[in-house]
C-alpha cells in the first residue's frame, strides 16, 4: 500500500487530473446526449407500438458490438483521427441511446391507462400529457436506466487506452509496464480507485436528480 501513495505523490499530478478532466467528460456528456436522443426513439416506439419490436432489436443489437470495434471504425466515419477522444465520446452516446430506448419506451407505457384517461379528463392534450404526467411519471423507471448506462459508459471509457485515448485508462497501461518490468501495480489500484469514484459520483448524482424531479415519492413515504 506504501507504494500506491508514493506512485499517487510522485506522478505527475497535472497528468491525473488532465486524465480525471477527459475521463469526467467522457463518461458525462454521452449520457446527456444519449438520453436527449433516445427520448424521442423511446416515445416513437411507445406510441407506434408496432415500431417497439424492430426499434428494441436494433438498438440490442448496436449494444452487442464490442466498444474496441466502435473505437477504431468511427474515426473512418466521422473523419477524426484515432486518438480523438470525440470517438468514444460518440461511441458511448450510441451505446446509451441503445440502452436507453427500451427503457424510455417501458417507462413511458407503464403509466396507467386510468391516469391517462383523468389527464384527458382534465382536457390535456396529446402534448400535455406527455410531458406533464407520462414523463413526470416515468422518471424512476428511466432513472434507472440511465444509472445502469452511466456506470456502464464509466467502465467503457477504460478500453479506450488501447487505442492510444489518453485518459485514465492509461493508468491500466502503466500498471502492465510496471509488472512487466517486474514491478508493483500501484499505477492499476489508483485507477480502479479513480473509476470507481468517478462511477459512484455519477450515481449519486442521478439518484438527486431523480429524487427532485418526483417529490410526490417522498410525500407518499412520508
């Protein structure tokens, strides 16, 4: 343990936090994005019921594809060179998206039919409803999807280092120098530590979020 602090003192700590910053962003910016656009698919896939079997089979498949394979094919697509950190970032968002579709979808179709016909009732319209008791109402349930594919992107970001993406996942990489120059993982306990608070801050993050955007589960807890 002495030598994981002395490897946490004497790196160069403007490098960690250069690697914290990409990693941060990394793991933030496609969930945002990723949610944004499977908002819309998710609602498509709930209203056009017959569109949910093809959309949820497409967007399994997309998540199967191994993230290496997205890392070193995006940048022949988009024009970016390999080690642009844009392409994990657009390789994340599509796993997001593909994550997230079903679940929008479920969420939004698990609200009841008795509290759509009282929303009617009340003279909602299609817009209305949508946005201010499907929504509203499905948020635990898109919630937890989204903490799934947050942690997910998280340990994704990781892989990247094998392209050359500079981030920390490189941690991984000096630690493999070290046991190949016979000597200790320091550099590998500091970046599972790293990932794992950067996953647990994101987590929590959600939950907060979550939890302010239903206050009537706290009323009915109470």
């Amino acid at each position: 343990m002495g030598g994981f602090w002395h490897y946490l003192f004497n790196h160069p700590g403007e490098e960690v936090w250069s690697w914290t910053k990409t990693t941060l962003w990394l793991g933030a910016l496609p969930v945002v994005i990723g949610l944004l656009i499977a908002l819309p698919i998710g609602w498509l896939a709930h209203r056009y019921r017959w569109t949910y079997p093809p959309i949820v089979s497409v967007a399994g498949i997309i998540y199967t594809i191994p993230s290496l394979v997205l890392f070193l094919v995006l940048p022949g697509i988009l024009g970016t060179g390999i080690l642009d950190p844009v392409n994990v970032a657009v390789a994340l968002t599509i796993y997001t998206v593909a994550l997230l579709v079903r679940v929008v979808s479920d969420g939004l179709s698990a609200v009841s039919p008795e509290t759509m016909a009282a929303a009617t009732a009340m003279g909602f319209s299609g817009w209305q409803r949508l946005v201010k008791v499907q929504l509203p109402l499905a948020v635990p349930v898109i919630g937890a999807g989204l903490r799934v594919a947050a942690v997910s992107n998280v340990s994704l970001i990781s892989v990247a280092s094998v392209v050359g993406v500079t981030q920390l996942g490189q941690l991984f990489k000096d630690s493999l120098l070290q046991v190949t120059l016979a000597r200790q993982v320091d550099p590998a306990v500091l970046g599972i530590l790293l990932f794992f608070v950067i996953a647990f801050a994101f987590d929590l993050v959600i939950l907060l979020a979550i939890r302010l955007l239903t206050p009537w589960q706290r009323a009915v807890r109470s």
